[in-house]
C-alpha cells in the first residue's frame, strides 16, 4: 500500500521500505564506529570489570576494507574519491566541504538544485521533499552529477564530542561495576560481531558517516536499529545491518543452488523448496525472530486434484460447506483420510508441523490427556476484490502457531469478470504485490504484523471505535473479537501514528504460510480459493503462548476464546520432562 507522505525513512524509529537488488554499496559507518582500538579497550575492561574513562579517539576511523553485500551487490565498482578537507566551520549543519569542484551534498536530494530524479535516494524519491534523506552530508556532487560517497578524514572535532564518556562522579562506582557485570558479556557478543565481519572481509574501504540529530537509522531488511558498521548502496541509500549481512552471508554459503529468497516489504524468508535439506536450519534462524515465513511448491508435492472443488462435490455433494465448518481434526481424519494422508506427507517443515514432530510441543502430551485441537481445518471462500476494504478473515491473532497452505485458486468466471480482474490489479498495485504473482493467480492477499505491535495496532482500533461510536459502553477487544479489516486507510493511519507496518504478501497455488503465535493478521481471498491449516506449538514462540492464556482468561465467559483449550503449561512440563530425562543438556 501507499503510506503517508512524510513518514517512511529512518526518523525516530519509523520503519523503511525495501528493493529487491540494489548497485554495490561501501560498507558505511556510523559515528558509534570510533575505531577498533577504542572498541578494544572498552572490551579489555569490561573482562577486567572495569570500566575506564574512554574518550573519542583522536584518530580517524579505521579504512579496513570490507567485501561486498551479497544482498546489495551489482555489477561494477563505486567510484574512488579522494580525501576532502573539512571546513573550519564543525556546526551542526557543516558547512559546503569543495575538494576540486565536487561538492559536499548538504542538502537533502529532493531539494538539492539540478539534481535529477534518478540520483535521488529511496526516501527523498518516494517523499520529495524530506528530511530524512540517505545522502545529506555523505555524498559529492556537482550539478547534475554525482560522484560518489564522501571520503573525509573523519568527523570533526564537533562531533567527536557527542560520543565521549560522561565523567561521573566517584559514588556512582559501584553502580558500573553492577552494570558491567551484567552487561558485559552482551558488550563482548556485540564488539566481536564488529571485529569478527571486519577481519573476514576484504574489498571495500570504511567510511565515516555524520549522525543526522533527531533520526534513528535502522536496517532496511529487519527495521533494527544501527549501531556501528553496516552496509549502504550508493544508489538509493538502502542500508543493511551486519545481522542481515550475517544472515545473508550464510544463507548462500549452505548450497551450490540459491534455495531461498527475501520477499516481501517488510522482507522475510521464502523457501523456494519445500524439501531441501537446509530448509530446518534456516527456518529456525528466522522462525524465532517473529517474522512469518512462506514456503513455496507444495503444489508438486500434494495430490492436487483430489483438493478441487469437482472432487469434493462428487465424494459429499452440497454438505461440504457444512462439513468444512463443523469439521474436527480427528473427524478430517476419518472423514477424508486419503487427503490426510496427503497432507500430513507434504506438510512442510515436519518437524515442527506434523503432531510427532519433534519440536511441536503438542507432541509431548501424554495420551492419557485430552489433546488440543491443532487441525487440520479448511477453508474455502470466494474471491472479494471488488469490496477492498472487506477482508475474508478479519485480523486476529491465534494462541499457536500455524501453518496455512493454498491448495486451490480460482479467477471467477462470471459476467463480472473483468470488473473482478480490475479490482485484482488494483489491489495488488496498493500493496506493492505485483512482482509476487508473475506468471502465477494470485489467491489470497495476507498482512501479518510482529506480535510486538499489538498493542499499538489495538490503540488505533480502539481510538476509531469511540470515534465511530462514541465512549465504549461494554467491554471488547477489537483483535480477539474479530470485527476489523484494516483497509488501506487504517493501515496508513496505523504507520502514521506508530511506524507500524505489516509483512505483506501474496499467496498463490502450493504456498505454505507460516503464522507465528500471537501476530496480528488478516487475509483478503483475491480470488476463489480453498486452504487447509494445521495449528503447531513451536519453542520459539511458547511465551507467546503462555502470554495469550492469561490474555484470553480475562475474555467474558462468553467469548469463543475464553476457554484454555491449548494447555501450554502441561505442554512445556511434559516437553522439559522428556528433555530433561536425557541427563545433564547443554544449554546455549
């Protein structure tokens, strides 16, 4: 979707859009770089437990040089620039720094004169005029012209000085010794992350980039924060934080065949096959950072005809809906045991999904104990393109995790078809799913938000229920109760007010949707489609679990999710009595 003017971009926290490929980038830094020695030395005495006075070096940072960003690497070398002297002048707003006739650009792109369009950053040409742009006081150009990132000595004198050491007093000594014994070995992960990506790259030289007062920048790909070195193309300003890098980095070492990609805006993780051997270490890698994960071709794997309409028509003629609705796993077992069988062989990921994986946590329940109810349960819906702000599930939030697989799509064929295909591109051109459904039918339109941002999405909801309805009279829950479909404009609203913006995709024919515990989502059938689910209580996310139980118990009686029906206390004592039966297990 299109989201408001002046709010995309790395101020105060707001999360950045993304590109699928990007020109090579420098590794830039931030002024948290200082140089390695610094780093060092801080480290040397959180071992010692003790804290030294450490100002900004009097050096500039270090130029090691560091290799190329597989995520952002293109054809073709930046351009080389030689050192530039820095003005006398170290305000907050430096003055214009000339090394020939190339110049500091010390505007943003948008408002930077003869600067064409195609040179401008990703925020100033998705915003215009803005004050987050990439390229302010980091890059050299002249007219239209642009030559590259700046390469200056370093900061100024000015700068250095917003990242000295506050000079305490005596008495708060034993108030760092507490924090250094507490914090330090989180410090020691962090500082040997930096040193650990600087001594195995090689290529590329380090710059110095100035902090812009007032904007949190953070990583294009996860929307974290950075701290200190990180990766930035030099044609649109895309950054990429060494987690990512990392992540990256590991992904395409673990086979010859690129087996997976990033999608999506937010990105996140799509396994292309669904039975590579990778597939488990990587999904864990992602799975606990609370991000959905797709997984595509299942649709080679199932028996695919027996999950078209024609089929079930023939087999249970005009009960099927009603049987879709009323249905239990152990009746979808009995009932249809040929498509059970076919399903539980091509689940994805059976470790975790199938009731015996090993880390479903359902499977540690003793036989004697009454089993949750994890599925598998079907849906099937018509496509609703032409009513965009009615969605087919409202958004809610489930007390497990999830697997959701698309074994059907249709485009209507109806005297409004072509109306319904319009209201299709639509749909896809608000949400930036174009390039998701090439050569494919797009079936179900999904948003799904971090759990983390369920209060702030239960915020916005709860102000336009009193908008609508003035002061609330009974007591309600606008996620679990199911009545909201964020339409484009609420989800505007939602990133406006909070920076909060949701992993949005398309599901197509054999897509397996992995929907963590307690994420907020909601779908949007853009055609005719049937899907089948199977509900799983993964480790990662088990205090998603426990948080949603004492959530729910504070429901009315009344409300359908009131009742404990996942027992996930019983689950985790039962999973740590098996694990813990083993002897002494080593913990990481």
């Amino acid at each position: 979707m299109k989201y408001p003017k002046g709010q995309t971009g790395n101020k105060k926290g707001v999360p950045m859009a993304k590109r699928k490929t990007h020109a090579k980038g420098h590794a830039g830094v931030t002024p948290y770089q200082t140089n390695q020695a610094t780093l060092r030395a801080m480290l040397k005495a959180a071992k010692n437990g003790i804290m030294q006075d450490k100002s900004f070096p009097e050096t500039p940072p270090t130029t090691e040089p560091m290799s190329e960003l597989p995520l952002i690497s293109f054809p073709g070398t930046p351009p080389t620039t030689k050192p530039m002297k820095t003005s006398k002048n170290d305000s907050d707003k430096e003055a214009t720094t000339k090394a020939s006739h190339w110049l500091l650009q010390n505007e943003a792109c948008a408002t930077t004169n003869d600067l064409p369009l195609s040179s401008w950053c990703r925020e100033c040409a998705k915003q215009g005029n803005n004050e987050n742009c990439r390229f302010q006081y980091f890059r050299e150009i002249e007219g239209t012209k642009v030559r590259g990132f700046c390469t200056s000595n370093g900061p100024s004198e000015a700068n250095k000085t917003k990242w000295q050491a506050v000079i305490e007093k005596e008495e708060k000594k034993t108030s760092y010794e507490y924090i250094i014994k507490r914090v330090k070995d989180t410090f020691l992960e962090i500082a040997d992350q930096e040193e650990r990506v600087l001594t195995k790259n090689k290529g590329n030289i380090v710059l110095w980039k100035k902090h812009i007062p007032g904007v949190r920048e953070i990583c294009d790909s996860c929307a974290t924060s950075l701290f200190n070195y990180h990766w930035i193309c030099q044609q649109c300003g895309l950054a990429i934080c060494l987690d990512c890098y990392e992540d990256t980095e590991q992904h395409l070492t673990t086979s010859d065949t690129v087996h997976d990609v990033w999608i999506g805006n937010p990105q996140f993780l799509c396994l292309k096959n669904p039975l590579h051997q990778d597939n488990l270490e990587l999904f864990q890698h992602q799975w606990k950072k609370g991000a959905p994960i797709l997984v595509e071709g299942l649709d080679k794997i199932l028996d695919i005809t027996q999950w078209q309409p024609k089929a079930f028509m023939q087999e249970f003629g005009e009960e099927i809906h009603e049987l879709i609705d009323n249905t239990s796993s152990d009746d979808f077992a009995k009932l249809m045991p040929q498509r059970f069988d076919d399903l539980m062989d091509a689940l994805p990921l059976p470790q975790y999904t199938k009731r015996q994986g090993e880390f479903n946590l359902a499977s540690y329940l003793p036989d004697s104990w009454v089993k949750p109810d994890l599925g598998p349960k079907m849906y099937i819906a018509y496509g609703s393109a032409e009513s965009p702000k009615t969605g087919t599930t409202n958004l809610h939030l489930d007390i497990s995790d999830a697997v959701n697989i698309m074994v059907y799509v249709k485009i209507p064929h109806t005297r409004e078809t072509l109306k319904h295909q319009e209201g299709v591109n639509k749909i896809l051109t608000e949400n930036e799913c174009n390039g998701m459904v090439t050569g494919k039918t797009p079936g179900a339109l999904w948003h799904i938000f971090n759990a983390k941002d369920t209060a702030k999405i239960r915020q916005v909801l709860d102000k336009e229920i009193s908008r609508k309805k003035g002061k609330q009279t009974t007591k309600c829950d606008a996620i679990h109760d199911q009545s909201w479909y964020l339409d484009s404009d609420l989800l505007a609203k939602l990133y406006l007010q909070h920076g909060v913006k949701p992993y949005t995709f398309v599901q197509c024919l054999g897509d397996a949707v992995f929907i963590p515990a307690g994420a907020p989502h909601q779908v949007q059938n853009l055609n005719n489609c049937i899907k089948v689910a199977e509900d799983f209580v993964s480790p990662e996310n088990v205090n998603q679990c426990v948080k949603l139980t004492r959530e729910f118990s504070k429901l009315s009686k009344q409300h359908t999710n009131h009742e404990d029906k996942l027992q996930i206390k019983n689950m985790i004592y039962h999973a740590m009595n098996n694990a813990t039966s083993m002897g002494h297990i080593r913990d990481e």
